[in-house]
C-alpha cells in the first residue's frame, strides 16, 4: 500500500502561483511514477501531470503545458505540483497518485492505484 497526502490548495487570484505537495509513505516511493489529477465540479477527474520514477520523465496535460511543474524529492518521498498562471477553469480538488507504471496508463484514472484525498484549488478571476 502507498498511503498519500497533499497539501498546498487554497485560493489564488487568476495570474498567481501555488504550489502542491504530495507525501508518500509505504512502499518504497521511488519505484513507483507519481502525478497529479483534478476534478472540478461536475466534471470526469483528469490527468494533469505525471513524472517517472527517477524523474527523467515528465509528462503534462496540454491545458497546462508551459504552466505548470511537475518535480519530485525521493529522499523526501514527495512530489510537487509547481502552478504558475492560474486560470479560473484551474479551479478544482487537485489529486495525488501513484502507480508503478508510466504512460497511457495515466490518460485514465480508473487505471491508477493509488490516491490521496485531494485538496482544493479556487482560482478567482
């Protein structure tokens, strides 16, 4: 099992930064490829970001290409979710996960894991 927690949602006027972070614990955090999704209201969760195991590998959803960084900290056992340039449409309960793949396996969350409980990004504009 690989338990996680994020931390960092809140609110944030539309242009502004936030940073989420992700804790893992279990199972040995670094084989496995970690990422983001979200879900806003009334919406199917979504795949935004994944970075493989070393960290080599980094994969974005086109929506927040050039936007956002996806980072991770093995000796930490965390993963980052750097958001510059919010959108109000970034509004949602943003989703740690992880999987010991990495590729179209991330396009589908019904295919992933493991999930924290998420938290809440609001972005006013």
């Amino acid at each position: 099992q690989v338990q996680l927690v994020e931390s960092g949602g809140g609110l944030v006027q539309a242009g502004g930064s936030l940073r989420l972070s992700c804790a893992a614990s279990g199972r040995t955090f670094s084989r496995y490829a970690m990422g983001w999704f979200r879900q806003a209201p009334g919406k199917e969760r979504e795949f935004v970001a994944v970075i493989k195991w070393g960290g080599g590998m980094r994969d974005y959803a086109d929506s927040v290409k050039g936007r956002f960084t996806i980072s991770r900290d093995n000796a930490k056992d965390t993963v980052y979710l750097q958001m510059n340039s919010l959108k109000p449409e970034d509004t949602a309960v943003y989703y740690c996960a992880a999987d010991p793949t990495y590729g179209s396996t991330w396009r589908s969350a019904g295919d992933i894991d493991y999930w924290g409980k998420g938290t809440l990004v609001t972005v006013s504009s």
